[in-house]
C-alpha cells in the first residue's frame, strides 16, 4: 500500500473503455478466486458488464490499432541516448505476440458466451432488480451449489476468450502510465488549471496526492485544457465544496 491516491483522467474515449474493461477484468479476477456463491454471483455479474461493453464497442480492432502505434513509436525510439535496449526489445516482442494472436481471432470477441443456455437465462434476468434468485433461475442455483472445480471450469470457459484481450488492455496502459515522469505542482486554494500542448497526442492524466491530506481531487477538461479541483469529502454537504487550502500534489501527462 502507498502512502498516496492516485486519480486517472482519460483525454480520448478509447483509453476511457480501456481503464473501465481494467477495472471489470480486476473484479472478475477476485470474485472468480472466492469460494463462496456470492463470489461467483458478483464474478458472473462483472463478466455481463464486460460482455456488454464489447457489444457497444468494436474493441478488438480498437486495440490492434493502439499496439500498431504503440510499436511504431517504439521502434523510432528505439536508437534515442538513454533507452533501455533490453526492457524494449521485451516489451516490441509482447506488442508482436499479443497482436498475432488478436489478429488471429475470428468472429466477434466474446460472442460464444452467449451460446450458453445458462449464461443466456442469467444475462435475460439480470436487468431486473434481484431477478436471479432461487426461484427465478433454479438452473443457476443448482450451479451455485455445485463444487469449485465445476463453477471455476465454467467461469474460465466464459471468459478465455477475453483474456488476450486483458493482456493487450494491460501492456497498452501500462505502456501510457509510465510514458512520463510526474511534475510537482501546487493547486492554490484547491484549484490548478493547465494548458496542454496541442502538438502532442497526451492519452491521460494523473494526480497522486498523500493519503494524509483530507482532498479528493475531481479533474477534467480535454485534449487542449484541464482543470484540477481538490474537493472536501464532508458526506455531510448537499453539495462537494472545494478547499481553501494549497494543496501540493504530483501530474503526470502521459504521452505515449
């Protein structure tokens, strides 16, 4: 644990459903280890939410585009003074391996999770309120009660095809975050608004402040202009109110 809290902003929309298929995959991951039905209810709930996401979305050509990029301004760097020959060549080899194998996907990417009459029933009855109880899906309480090995082997069935996907959404963003080194800066009376330049393809933001100071920080604007506020969480308040305090804090734009 760190004795910071780092908040991430995303400057264009592709970068926006990555962090959130992040998000979905790193809950899937932890529900998915419990032992409990609860466990496997809220894995299953969280593999809908990423099923749905790639159904508004056409992801994989999205990210096969994001790791043609990401290789082609490796390899203009790759003779620059200071680089890491090694650690480069490791990661041109993971953007080469990992594309190969979503280009090698047919289809849709996650359309064969449908094909599962159970998964269908739970997908169909999720959208009500509490709509998967006992009564309403026995099938899906019969697999509740079964054992681990069994409801392990299915939730990696559902979600195998994606996992490409995760490691292509991992190494992309992990390739952003650390694409710069932070910059201190202080936001006076809680307020700090900044320029970016318009040359630069910027992807994201970050903004690491101390755990010991009682501030979340709310950020936004665009490609061109942001804006970072550092709010008081008093729950207590209608309404959010920004400190008067100079909060210190670190920025991170990362380019890559």
């Amino acid at each position: 644990m760190t004795d910071v809290i780092t908040y991430e902003f995303p400057l264009n929309e592709r970068i926006r459903v990555f962090i959130r298929l992040e998000h979905l995959f790193q809950q899937f991951s932890h529900f998915s280890q419990g032992n409990t039905a609860i466990d496997k209810r809220a894995a299953v709930i969280v593999l809908l939410d990423i099923l749905s996401i790639f159904r508004r979305n056409d992801l994989k050509s999205e990210i096969l585009k994001e790791l043609d990029r990401n290789a082609k301004i490796l390899h203009k760097i790759a003779n620059s003074q200071g680089v890491d020959d090694s650690r480069l060549q490791i990661i041109l080899e993971d953007l080469g391996l990992i594309s190969k194998k979503l280009y090698a996907i047919t289809g849709k990417v996650g359309i064969h999770v449908m094909e599962s009459d159970l998964f269908q029933s739970i997908a169909q009855r999720s959208s009500i309120p509490g709509g998967t109880c006992s009564f309403d899906l026995p099938e899906y309480h019969y697999w509740l009660e079964q054992d681990i090995v069994r409801q392990n082997k299915d939730l990696h069935l559902w979600s195998s095809p994606f996992e490409d996907i995760r490691k292509a959404v991992d190494l992309i963003l992990s390739c952003i975050r650390n694409s710069n080194a932070p910059t201190s800066a202080i936001a006076q009376a809680g307020f700090y608004q900044f320029s970016l330049d318009r040359t630069q393809p910027y992807q994201l933001l970050k903004v690491a402040v101390a755990k010991s100071i009682p501030c979340f920080a709310e950020i936004s604007g665009g490609k061109h202009r942001c804006t970072v506020r550092f709010m008081n969480p008093d729950c207590s308040e209608k309404q959010q109110v920004q400190t008067q305090d100079d909060i210190p804090f670190q920025l991170t734009c990362c380019i890559f």
